[in-house]
C-alpha cells in the first residue's frame, strides 16, 4: 500500500477545521448598499426587474439605511430619480434636487454610523438618458461634460456626500473633479472612480430602477468587455489623477480585470455587483434552481478571493446580517 503523500483534505475534515483555515472573510464593514430615492412619490415603487428592491421616499431610504448601519453594512450608495429632466441634467447639481436632498438627510440620520456616497454620473437627470450633455451631432461631449460633473461634486460634497462615485467614464473626470472640490475648499471628499466600467447586459435591471430614459447604448463612453488591459490602463489614470479609489464594474463576469487591477495599483480596489447579476441570482432562487442564501454567499467570497477590498451589492443588509449570526 502506498499512502499519499500529500493529504489536501486534512485541511477540511471538519467545520472547526474549515473555519480556522478559511484564506477570505467577508465582512459587514466592506459591503456596500446601493439606494435608489425617488422624487415626488408618496409611497415606496418596487423595481419590478429586482425582487426586493424599489425606488425609496425619503422617509423608507432612512428606513432602509438604519437598518443597513444597525447591521453593520460600511457605507450607502445613493442614486437620484428626479420628477423632471432636461438636456443637461439640471436637477443633478441642484441643491434642492433629490439625490442631494436626500444625501443630506441621510448624512444626518446615519452619517454617524457608516459612509454616505452617492453617484455622480448625469444619466439619471438628463432627458436623453446619457452620461453626458450632447454635442449637435449627438455624441456625448467630454470636455463640456467635465464641467457639469464638477458643479455636480460640489453641489453632492456641499450637501454632505463623503464620498463621491465617479460612474460616468469620462476622461480626465477624476482630476476636474478632485481640482473642483478642493478649490472650494472639500479636500476631504473622497474619490471612488468606477475606473473599469464596461458596457454591457449586465445594468439591464438598472435602468427599471431609475427609469432610464436611454435609447441606444454606452459604447463610447464605457469600455469595451473583450478589453481586459484597457481596464488596468483606466485605473493606472484614475489613481494618477488623484482617485483614493478605484472600482472594477461589473462584479463576478469581470474577476479577472479585478485580480490584474489588485496587483497593478496601491489604493484600495472595489467591485461592483450590478443589478443584472442581482436579478439572476434571485430569478434562480425563486424557481428554486439554487439555494439562494448560499449562493449569494459564494459570490460575495468570490469578490474577497480576487483581491476586492469592499464590494456595492444590492444584498448588503441581508448579507451583512447572515455574517453576524454566524451563518
Ligand atoms: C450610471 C450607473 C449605472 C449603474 C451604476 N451607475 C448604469 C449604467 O452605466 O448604464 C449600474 C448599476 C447596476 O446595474 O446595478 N450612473
């Protein structure tokens, strides 16, 4: 008889075992929620395309994140869907427009407990559903985008955002924005630049939850999926221009730009679990395809295996609240 020599499972025999070897942890502190508020309605619309999930009031988005910083969750993320858009985007830098309404209530109700960040991208503000204001020939026009993204950093930082999340993939957004808010004085706002945010299917629930005004798509402006160095390249840039972080988007279909992103720069690197991958995950669930706890679970450890420092994912609370017990 001739034993092996080496015994991998010896390392999994038991719970105990497997538990005091595990390499990865999740944690509360790194998840991330992201929030949807909406302006002028009276009660909270759930997004059809994510089970569990809906455009909030003002009153359940502070429901939903003391509930999300009771459980440990580190921060919220907040996305604004106004009653009225335009070319521009106005409603995005207005200080009475949603999104900066609500980052100040938030501030006050659970600044205390866990970060408020909010997006900054137009998409959600502008008529045509775009990033960006267009040239005449419809194309997104970067430069003069800059300078609405900045009033925009501004109007979130004035309103108490601690950190901004940079999703619109315009270049050079990371350097206008951060010369912008310290001009006026914010150097503490920290920068979260959605650096290697690709195009693609996964953002379909997405636009249900902002009522997306989109026609057309992103391609111009978001990269291209079959680019892999592309991305490491865009977070090289951002980190350049000043980035404290930098995220990969989206999450488990792009780990491998995430591992090369983890080992190319210093700052701390994020992943973004986007609705499409939600969405999946719970249409499975409820056909009772895959055990979903576990399942969700798996992923968020997938984020951690890749070198993820914290992960945006709509499962955050839920999440946060299975670690704590120890489940
Ligand atoms: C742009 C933005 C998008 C998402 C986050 N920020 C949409 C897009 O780029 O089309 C998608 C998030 C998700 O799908 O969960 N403001």
């Amino acid at each position: 008889m001739v034993f092996p020599t080496h015994r991998p499972r010896r390392l999994r025999q038991s719970a105990p075992v497997r538990r005091l070897m595990a390499e990865n942890h999740i944690v509360p502190s790194q998840l991330v929620l992201p929030l949807f508020v909406r302006e002028g309605i009276q009660d909270p619309q759930p997004i059809s395309s994510m089970p569990g999930q809906s455009q909030h009031t003002l009153d359940s988005l502070r429901r939903v994140a003391v509930e999300a910083a009771e459980a440990g969750v580190g921060g919220v993320m907040l996305f604004g869907v106004p009653a009225v858009r335009d070319a521009v985007g106005s409603g995005a830098d207005d200080p009475e427009g949603i999104l900066n309404v609500a980052t100040e209530a938030l501030q006050r109700e659970v600044g205390d407990a866990l970060v408020v960040q909010t997006d900054l991208c137009l998409d959600e503000f502008t008529d045509h559903g775009h990033c960006g204001v267009l040239r005449e020939d419809g194309a997104v026009d970067n430069d003069a985008t800059l300078e609405r993204y900045v009033s925009m950093g501004i109007a979130q930082a004035r309103a108490g955002s601690q950190l901004l999340g940079l999703s619109g993939m315009m270049d050079g957004q990371v350097a206008a924005i951060r010369s912008g808010l310290d001009a006026e004085g914010f150097t503490d706002t920290i920068i979260m630049a959605y650096s290697a945010k690709y195009a693609g299917a996964f953002y379909g629930p997405f636009r249900e939850a902002v009522d997306s005004q989109l026609k057309g798509d992103r391609r111009t402006y978001q990269m291209d999926p079959p680019n892999a160095r592309e991305g490491v390249r865009e977070a090289l840039l951002d980190v350049e221009e000043g980035a404290d972080i930098v995220m990969v988007k989206p999450g488990l279909p792009y780990l491998d730009v995430l591992a090369e992103v983890r080992s190319a720069v210093d700052v701390p690197v994020w992943a973004y679990q986007v609705s499409g991958e939600y969405s999946m995950v719970e249409a499975a669930a409820e056909r009772g395809w895959i055990d979903r706890r576990a399942t969700i679970l798996d992923s968020l450890t997938a984020f951690n295996r890749a070198g993820a420092d914290a992960v945006l994912t709509y499962w955050a609370t839920e999440a946060a609240g299975w670690i704590r017990e120890g489940l």
